[in-house]
C-alpha cells in the first residue's frame, strides 16, 4: 500500500530555515570574520554605499545582531513547537 501523505516543504519548513539563517548571521563576529572580508558596518555607512545589496546585507547581518533574544525565544519556541508535534 502506497502512503499517500506528501512531505513537502511548508511554512513552517521555511520559518524555521529562515531561522537557522538568523541564527548564523547573529553569530558572526566582526573582527574575525567580517572585516578582513571588506563587510564591516563602517565600510558601507561611511561612503552612502548601503543601498547596495552589500550594504544591506551587512545592515540585515548587524540587525540580527542586535536581536538576539528575541532570536533565543524564537529558538525556544521552535524546540517546544517540535518536541511537541513529533
């Protein structure tokens, strides 16, 4: 007998890649990583270059940055929301 249930990804699949990309952006250290590449804040908000897609990726990385509990709570409630529903 075939099952007859589809695995796709839903909304819930995306919420929580998008939340795993929060989460990766919310770790990354300036010193280490971001200003040897060329993609610290003071680079892009100096020169008028943040309407760039790199300028606001960096804007979207400094962000989540500063949303870190918020992203926490989010984390928690993902972890809750799984380990209830299987």
């Amino acid at each position: 007998m075939q099952d007859t249930k589809r695995e796709g990804m839903g909304l819930w699949t995306l919420l929580e890649g998008l939340l795993l990309i929060a989460n990766s952006f919310a770790i990354l250290n300036e010193d280490r990583f971001l200003a040897p590449r060329g993609w610290s804040f003071s680079e892009v908000s100096g020169g008028g270059r943040a309407k760039t897609l790199k300028g606001q990726l960096i804007g979207v990385i400094y962000a989540t940055q500063y949303l870190r509990v918020p992203l926490i709570v989010l984390n928690l409630t993902t972890i809750l929301v799984k380990l209830v529903s299987g």
